[in-house]
C-alpha cells in the first residue's frame, strides 16, 4: 500500500517514500521533487 502526499506548495502528490526523510534527532524533513518546496522539523508522534 503506498500513500500519497500532497505538496502544500504546489499541490503535487508523491508517494511518502519519496518525500520523508527521517533523521537520526527525530526530524522529519520533508521535500517535493515537483517544485522543491521544503519543510524541516515536521512534529512526529516520536518527538
């Protein structure tokens, strides 16, 4: 099952896979490949 994320920039949607990247302190970042629009320090349930 893959799930679908939806750019807030640019409204493109990408699978999550492609867009997260987790880092080792608990961040999240997260990166459209669409339109380069980029989010860091996304709140988890972790942390």
């Amino acid at each position: 099952m893959t799930i679908a994320v939806t750019c807030p920039e640019c409204q493109q949607q990408e699978s999550l896979e492609n867009v997260l990247t987790a880092q080792s302190n608990q961040n999240v970042i997260y990166t459209c490949p669409h339109c380069g629009y980029n989010e860091r320090n996304i709140e988890t349930s972790k942390g």
